[in-house]
C-alpha cells in the first residue's frame, strides 16, 4: 500500500499486482535465455501512470489521449478500471495545461467511470484472476478527484460548484486539505459557521495550521479558544513557546487593536530565534499603515525587502505608500521589480496602478486594478485602486460596489470606510455618509483616525461644524501629528480664516515630519498673511516632496500672476517718465525696476 501512497493524483498500482499480471503473461524463456527488460512487462496504462508520477505532463496528455480514442473507438480494448485511470491521468495532464474546463469535463467522465466500475464489481462474480477485479489494483482516489475538480471550479471563479463537489465528500473522508479548501469557500460565500467548523476540523488534524488559525480569528473566534486547540502541541514540542504569543498578536489584530498588535509583535520579533522574520516584519508594516504610521510602515516593508529581495506580500500597501508620498520613480522600479518577479500575483499590478493614478491616468489605473482582481479577487489594494479610480473618473456608483467589497474582506482596515465615504460625499449622500461614519467609530473605537473620519463628515454640514471641532481636537490630543487631523483642522481655522492658529499648528506639526500636503497648507496661510517670501520656500519644499503635486505649483503660479500686474505698471510709470524728462525719477525708477527684475527672475527660478 506504500507505493500506492506515493504516486501523484490516481495513485499507483502495487508491486504485487505487478507479480500477479505476470502470472498471464507467456510462459518464461526457458534456462540461459536472456530475460526480457522490465518494461516489457508493463501494460501500457502502467507506462502512462509511471510517466505521470515523473511529472512527463505533455508526453501524458498526448499518449493518454490517443489511447482514449483507441477505447472509444475499441471499447473492449481497455478494461473499465484502465479507462477510469486514462481518464484521470489525461484531466491531470490538462490541469497542469490550466485548460481547467477541459479537466473539469475528463475528471467528469472518470467519475461517471468509476460510478460505473463500482457496479459491475458488485455483480460480475470473482473469477480467480486477480488482476482481472478492480479491487486487486490500486486506483486514483476518486476523492482526489474530486479535489482536483473544485480546485478546476475555484480557477474558474466558480465557488458554488467547488464548494457542491466537496460538499459531496463524507466528512470523515475528507483530508485536512478538503477542510481548508472548503473553510476558504465557505468563508468566501458568507457562510461563516460552516467556514468555522472546517478550520477546527483543520486544527485537530493539524494543530499547527497558522493559517487556519488565522482563518479562525479573521471569523471572531477568541483567541483563547483557538490557542487551546494548539495547547499539547506546544507543550510536548520544544522552542514552541512564541506561538501563544503569536496567536494573542494576531487576535488584536482582526479586533482592529493595532496598538496592541504592534506591541505583541514587537516582542516576538525581538526574541532572537525570530529576530528578522520577514513575515512578522511584514505584518508590523502592515499594522503601522493600518495605525495611519506611514513613516514606520514605509521603514518595517524596506527591512523586509532587504531581508528577502523576491518578496512579494505586501508590496502593494508599499508602492502605495510611496506613490502616495509622491515618489513616483520608485514606484516604477519597484513595479518592474514585481513584475521579474511574478507577473500572476495581484500585487505587481497594483503598484503600476498606483503609479498610473497618482500621475492622474485614472483609465490606466481602472484597467491595472481590474487586472489584479482577476489575479486575485480578494486583493483588498486592488478593489481600493479600481475603487478610487472609478470614483475620480465619476462612476461613483461603480466605486461604491468595489469599497463595500473592501470592507467585506478586511472591516478592520480604516481606509476602505474612508473611500466609501469620499464616495458618499462626492454623490451629496451626506447622510449616508454620516451614519457610516458613526458605525466606524463606534465598531473600531475612538482613536484619531476614526475620530478624525467622523470629523470630516461633520464638516461638510454646517450644523455640525462645533462638532466637527471638538472632534478634531480629541484626535490632535490623542495624535498631535496624525496628518489628516491636521489637514482638517487647518481646512476649519481656513473657513473661519483664523491663519494665524493655522500656521501655529502646520509648524508644531512640520516640527518632528515633513509632508507635501502640510507644506503646501503653511504656504497658503502664509500668502493669506502676506509672508510671500516664506509662503514660497513652503511651495518649494513641498515641491521637492512631490514634484507632481499640482496644488503647489498652482500656488507658486498664483504669486507669479500677482506679481506680473505691479510690473506692468511700473513699465509704464518708467515710459511716462521718460517722456517728461524727469532724470531724478527716471534714475529712481530705474533701481525699482532693477528691484521687481531681480524679484521676478528669483520667482522664475523657484
């Protein structure tokens, strides 16, 4: 039964039924004559199964199917438990061809096959020769077909059809692969009871399944509830002790507590037998964008990408984040470096999509985000990007199917609620847009974020302005430079052109960061106090930061406008004064003029 065990999807046939299929075969050469090869002895069903054990999947799929229409067109040629295996052998060569719907139709046929071969050996009574029963011979597993056809269906975005065919198999012959596969779909489906009790299933077959384990605490299940499952594994093995740990880290992260998340992992990673673990690495990167911590984000996914340079897992909050920041070259080289990588994960895609939005090509960025939820339909950046460019391109409708589906898949992140709500406001459904807003900061909790969403609602209503306040100063006490805090104070003190406070405020906050949007702010308070020539320098830095930030060069563009018009006049004055010959005013006008040169020239230059 070992050699069985160890052959690919159909199994293999026993070293026995080998010695038995000989006792049919010509009587052996007589004493001292040469002894025929081995492979004389196979049949030729055994040579395609031996060519499919050594992964030979085209040599399979061309002899399979020829000795399939052998069969059909000769059906006493093969017996019906050699056909099933042809059959099996051939879907498995298409399989490996990605030709699912083609596999789907043979692992059909080699079901029907073997409903039919189970038949005829209840009624065809036992004639001696073993080899002749198909209970003497090892067939492929029709459960493994099974398997392969819902892995076919799942390829083929057809879940209901996966999840049927698994349905099909008793629960006490399903393998902990059938139970994980299963607890996906489920979980995919919404059927989040059944999806919970396949993971358990998982976890008592395999008590060291991280990502059932994961699967369990992404579906509310308590962390101590799913540590117990894992409790004698990690008593009877050494150096297991961090998994606790590990499991209590990652139940803070699917409540939403990223502070406490961030901390849980911080103490693993400092442990020196995890100490620059590139999965942990990545997931503190993940929590501190999560926590509006872009900074430390940008640095945890830049340690991880030094550590192991082919990593893809995370790559798209990182080109985002960079993108974001404006810094659009190195979200091209590391696009092109996704893309050498691995051009069948959703994440390179993403990240040219970044690229393609935050240089305003939002068709481009449509088509790049489509392109990674084809790869990937539950990619969470990808329904963000196709979500964000459909709502710039006024399909706000369209945006709002692609941010709910966000939530769907991750209700703990912050910005997929936010791109609903932008979406909400852009439609004038203020008040849908409210009530969402209230569910957010009552679900996650009164931290600055989701105080500071609330309060950007509350802006755009006049009645909730002191609300909106109130709301902004709690988050700035929480998170004095949480940036979109700051961005929205700055944009209240505008309309009640307090500038004075603004520029009180966008200082405190450049004091320990520097950031485009915050230097563009200063700028424009700045000009609203007559500080053109520092209202400058902060249109530059911001520049510097992001040389596409089209808001500051408008800005510096305005000045430049202003400025013109003095000019002009100045010109005249000095032609008026040509005329009436006034030397001693001429040569004055002369130095202003030199003056408003100079000053224009360095306007220029800016």
């Amino acid at each position: 039964m070992d050699s069985c065990l160890r052959g690919p999807l159909g199994g293999a046939i026993l070293e026995s039924q080998r010695a038995e299929e000989a006792l049919s075969l010509p009587t052996p050469s007589p004493a001292g004559a040469p002894r025929p090869a081995p492979a004389s002895r196979m049949s030729v069903v055994e040579h395609v199964r031996e060519m499919a054990a050594a992964g030979l999947h085209s040599n399979v799929r061309l002899l399979s199917g020829l000795l399939l229409t052998m069969s059909g067109n000769n059906p006493e040629l093969f017996s019906p438990s050699q056909k099933y295996q042809l059959l099996v052998y051939h879907a498995d060569s298409l399989f490996h061809d990605k030709e699912y719907r083609n596999a789907v139709s043979k692992y059909t046929m080699a079901l029907q096959q073997k409903k039919a071969l189970s038949k005829t050996s209840k009624v065809r009574p036992s004639t001696g020769n073993a080899a002749a029963t198909p209970q003497s011979q090892c067939l492929p597993s029709e459960i493994e077909v099974k398997y392969k056809m819902a892995e076919c269906y799942t390829m083929l975005k057809q879940d209901k059809d996966a999840i049927a065919i698994l349905d099909g198999i008793p629960s006490r012959q399903r393998t902990p692969k059938i139970n994980m596969m299963l607890a996906n779909l489920y979980k995919k489906a919404g059927q989040e009871r059944s999806s919970v009790t396949s993971y358990k299933e998982v976890l008592r077959q395999c008590p060291l399944a991280l990502d059932a384990i994961l699967g369990l605490l992404s579906l509310s299940v308590k962390g101590a509830e799913v540590a117990s499952m894992t409790m004698n594994v990690i008593q009877s093995i050494p150096n297991l002790d961090w998994l606790s740990v590990w499991i209590k880290a990652y139940a803070f992260v699917h409540t939403g507590d990223n502070t406490r998340a961030i901390n849980t992992i911080c103490s693993l990673e400092k442990k020196s037998l995890l100490r620059d673990n590139v999965d942990l690495l990545g997931s503190l990167a993940d929590l501190y964008f999560r926590a509006g911590d872009n900074n430390n984000s940008i640095l945890k996914f830049e340690q991880a990408q030094m550590l192991d340079p082919y990593l893809i897992k995370g790559m798209d909050v990182y080109g985002y984040l960079l993108a974001r920041d404006g810094r659009l070259e190195d979200v091209e080289n590391l696009g092109c470096r996704l893309f050498n990588i691995s051009d069948q994960h959703a994440e390179p895609w993403v990240v040219s999509g970044c690229h393609s939005f935050y240089s305003k090509r939002y068709s481009r960025a449509l088509y790049l985000g489509a392109k990674a939820i084809q790869l990937n339909s539950n990619s969470v950046q990808a329904l963000l990007l196709k979500g964000a460019a459909l709502r710039n391109m006024g399909r706000v409708q369209e945006a709002i199917i692609h941010f709910r589906e966000a939530i769907r898949l991750s209700p703990c992140r912050l910005d997929c609620y936010e791109g609903l709500i932008d979406c909400y406001l852009a439609s004038n459904s203020i008040r849908e847009a409210m009530v969402m807003a209230n569910n957010v900061y009552k679900t996650l909790g009164a931290n600055a974020q989701t105080l500071t969403l609330l309060a950007t609602v509350c802006l755009e209503d006049p009645v909730t302005q002191e609300k909106a306040k109130t709301l902004l100063d709690k988050a700035l006490t929480q998170r004095p430079d949480y940036i979109k805090a700051v961005v929205k104070k700055a944009e209240l003190l505008s309309r009640e052109q307090k500038y004075e406070d603004g520029i009180a405020l966008l200082r405190n906050a450049l004091a320990n960061q520097s950031d485009c949007v915050l230097h563009r702010i200063l700028g424009d308070f700045l000009v609203a106090v007559s500080e053109y020539q520092e209202a400058m320098d902060q249109y530059s830095i911001a520049l510097s930061l992001d040389p596409n930030d089209q808001k500051s060069l408008e800005g510096m563009q305005k000045m430049e406008k202003e400025e013109s018009p003095t000019d002009a006049t100045q010109e005249e004055d000095v032609d008026d004064m040509e005329g009436s010959g006034e030397e001693g005013d001429l040569e004055g006008s002369d130095s202003e003029a030199a003056q408003w040169a100079d000053q224009e020239q360095w306007f220029g230059m800016q």
